[in-house]
C-alpha cells in the first residue's frame, strides 16, 4: 500500500532571506530583490543585474575546513538543509539511518570552479587537487548526508531548470513506495558569475533592462528575458505514518507528481504546450483530482518570450477552461531564475501559500497581452483559501515537472 507522504519541515537561502521566514517576508512586501551584480565586474557587460544571494556565511553552518571544501552551491544547499532539519525536529540519532535519504540536486554544480582552475591551469600548469570534488553537482547531496548522518538514497538529478522540483518528485516517490521513511529534498544552485551570465546572456535568455524593479516581468508583454538568481530551498518528505510515530509538525501533504520530456528542442518548450500540459495532467490524476479544485497555480514563469506563452498554452491544455478561475503567479518575478534551486524553493512558496492562504504578487509585471489571458497576480496579492497548489518547473531539454501541494488535514 502506498504511503501518505507530508512536509515537515523547510529551509531556504534565497536573494529575499536567509531562512524561510525572512524569505517568506520579503515575498510578502512584494519587491523584487533585482539589484547590480556584485560578485564580480560586469560594468563591460550588457547584462547588468542579478538576484544575488546576501549577507551568507557559511561559518554559520559548517566549520571553516569543512567550508572550505566546498562551492557555494553545496553551502547554500547545506544552510537550507540544516534549517530543514531543525524545523522538522528531525534526529538522526533516533533514525535508521540507511531509511533517510537526501536528493537535493544543482543543475550546474561550480562554475566558478571551472573559471578559478582554468585560470590556474592556463598560468601555472596546475589545478587544485579538491577541483573535480568540489565542482561536481552531487556535492550538494553528498555534503548534507556527511553533515548530518543520513545514509539512504542519495542521487542527483541533473535536468537544468526542473532540476529542484524532478530532485522532490523522485524523494517524494521513494517515501510513497516505502524505499525509504524520510527524504531530504530540494535544489541548490550559485551562477551568479562570468561565465554563468555570459553563458545565459549569449542564449539571448536574459534580460538587458537595468531597471531593478522590471527587469524580470512574468508573463508580461514587454518581458526581455530573466534575471539569473541563486540560492536554495529544501524540505523533509516522510511518510504520514513516520511523521506521526514522532510526533512532527506537519505543514502540508504532497498528493501529485508529473515528469514528461518535450522531445521536441534543447531549448525551447513545445510550442503547444502538450509536454508541461501532460505532466500537470499526470500530477492531477495521482492527486486524484480535477482541475476545476485547483486553487493556485506557483508558475515556471521565467520572463522569456517563449516560456511565458508556451507555458500560458500548457495551463490551458492541462486545465481547459478551469484555467480561468485559477489564481497563478511567478516567484521568479521576486528572486530571480535560480535554476537548480527554483523548484526547491517555489515548493516552499506553496507550501507557505496554502498555510498562510496567500498568493502573492507576480512584481514588476503589468500588462499582458494576446494568448497570455490568465489570472497572473498582477499589481496586487490575493488572499484566498488554497487546498490545492501546483508548482510547475520546464528545463532545458525538454524536461518538465509539476507538483501538487495540499492542505493537510
């Protein structure tokens, strides 16, 4: 029989806060955390802004040896951890260890990594014997099982910018199939660097506007491309059964899962929207629900042309003419494309959404226009009662995921 499988705990780095109450504030006052880059000189550069993670410091969770054997990513994906697993009451020394897994995954691992070596490379000969353990993007995972004793499941799961929300399909999968009693899950990601806005920039994907406050626009009609963000977000997945032997807190259940490929760009989404559509539709019929009780959609909504309509076209494949009375917004619009930590960290905007029974604002974004008809949140919050939210994140390739969030009662 399958198992109940709940939230009960969460933790999050992000450009709005450090933890997920301040993060959670921050989306409250509506305003996005766009701002100069400042972790390196992009004065030369036509992208000039970025959703940086601020005031860090990893000494605050690791000791300096243990730091120092690591990238940014895995440090922001170890602090979100940690807060996590504080919330959830979670104590190792009481588990079996081999039943508690960890999938929090980076799309990309360490750029900087690759900048500093090559750099060393070039001058001296010589690369740093930590380079290879400490750019890989299964660190993230692998250093949050050192740190805090977990010894189950461990992967990482690579699939660009679902690469967060395929990391909480799969964890919620092995909890719901009883390979393993909790799962620490998420997605961590920190490009914020020269090679990473260039990279992104090159593609055309990003935007060129240096007005902090509409530079990244969801869904908008003179939206340019997104602002590249970084952090992490991380929650623990258990069974019901687990979560209540303990007695845990329980902040919601996750009740539906949807992976499909696009097969059709190494870019771009499908053009109809069939693929995202698809996976939404999966996720409804394993939460045993139709689209007319959905209450909030957390969007993909990256602020590029194509992804913004193709995934407008997708909500309407998936939802028809439900899609009309459903409240969506794009947490991007706020912090940035965090890539590999967008899924992580949008999952805990529904889970604080359905606790709080709040959307909230998607800022910067004004008027839309054409196809893009929906309820986008645009200029104001709603307060409403949310029993069911879906999270929704398509990556490079073709891959896209969806999520389903409900009240726990």
């Amino acid at each position: 029989m399958a198992n109940r499988v709940v939230v009960t705990g969460m933790g999050a780095i992000t450009p709005l806060g450090n933890t997920v109450e301040s993060f959670w504030e921050g989306i409250k006052k509506g305003k996005a955390a766009t701002a100069p880059i400042t972790k390196f000189d992009a004065s030369g550069l036509k992208v000039k802004l970025a959703c940086e993670v601020k005031d860090f410091d990893p000494l605050n969770y690791m000791d300096f040896k243990t730091m120092k054997r690591m990238e940014p990513f895995a440090h922001y994906a170890v602090a979100a951890a940690k807060e996590a697993i504080d919330q959830a009451g979670l104590d190792m020394t009481k588990e079996d260890p081999y039943r508690v897994g960890v999938i929090v995954s980076s799309g990309i691992g360490s750029m900087q990594a690759h900048e500093r070596e090559q750099a060393r490379l070039e001058k001296s000969g010589k690369i740093a014997p930590m380079y290879i353990p400490m750019m890989i993007a299964n660190m993230a995972s692998a250093n949050i099982a050192i740190q805090y004793g977990m010894k189950g499941i461990n992967t990482c799961v690579v699939t660009a910018c679902a690469t967060g929300l395929h990391s909480a399909g799969d964890a919620f999968k092995a909890v719901k199939y009883g390979d393993a009693d909790v799962m620490i899950a998420g997605g961590c990601e920190a490009a914020v660097c020269k090679s990473g806005i260039q990279g992104f920039a090159a593609l055309t994907a990003l935007s060129t506007n240096e007005d902090p406050e509409t530079a990244s626009r969801p869904f908008d009609k003179d939206r340019d491309g997104f602002v590249i963000g970084e952090g992490a977000g991380v929650l623990i997945l258990e069974s019901l059964e687990h979560a209540q032997a303990r007695g845990a807190n329980i902040l919601a259940e996750i009740v539906g899962y949807g992976a499909t490929c696009d097969a059709f760009h190494i870019t771009s989404p499908a053009e109809d929207g069939s693929g995202a559509g698809e996976a939404m539709i999966i996720a409804m019929k394993e939460a045993g629900i139709m689209p007319s009780q959905m209450d909030y959609i957390n969007a993909h909504g990256t602020s590029t042309h194509h992804n913004d309509l193709f995934e407008t076209r997708a909500m309407k494949y998936a939802f028809k003419e439900d899609i009309k009375n459903i409240a969506i917004n794009s947490t991007k619009s706020m912090i940035g494309h965090a890539l590999g930590g967008a899924g992580g960290i949008e999952l805990i905007t529904c889970v604080k959404a359905i606790q709080d029974g709040y959307v909230h604002v998607t800022a910067g974004s004004k008027e839309t226009d054409g196809e893009m008809d929906l309820d986008y949140t645009f200029n104001e919050p709603k307060n409403r009662d949310i029993t069911y939210a879906m999270t929704n994140n398509l990556g490079f390739g073709g891959h896209n995921a969806s999520m389903i969030v409900k009240k726990f009662v």
